[in-house]
C-alpha cells in the first residue's frame, strides 16, 4: 500500500450522502474529492476509496478515523 493511500485511510474525513446508491459517500480530504463505491459483497470487498475517479483501496472494515452521516 503506497503512502497516499494509508494516509487517506488514516486521514479524518467527513462524508456526507451522496444521491446515488453505488456511490453513497462523499468526501473531502485537503481538497481531494473522494467516494465510496458499494462493491458486490461478499465477492468483492465491500467498499472502495475513490478518489478523482481512481480506485485507490478496497476494503471491508470502516476507517476508525472517517465519520459516516
């Protein structure tokens, strides 16, 4: 895992609702805008960290550090 992306998953990020149900959260980190996709669990992990339009990380436990609406 590059350094970027443990420091997304380590980062305080607030997400907020978003309108579409693939992609239910969206964020912010220090200008970075980010989603997260629903995956087809348990095939897949459940989530994946986008961030402008790239997958960066997928995983199934909720960062401790980002808070959900």
């Amino acid at each position: 895992m590059s350094m970027k992306v443990q420091n997304y998953l380590t980062e305080k990020i607030i997400w907020k609702r978003g309108s579409n149900p693939t992609y239910p959260y969206v964020g912010d980190c220090e200008g970075d805008k980010c989603l997260i996709r629903v995956n087809d669990f348990p095939d897949e992990h459940l989530y994946t960290l986008i961030v402008h339009d790239r997958e960066i990380a997928s995983f199934d436990d909720w960062p401790t550090h980002w808070h959900r609406p």
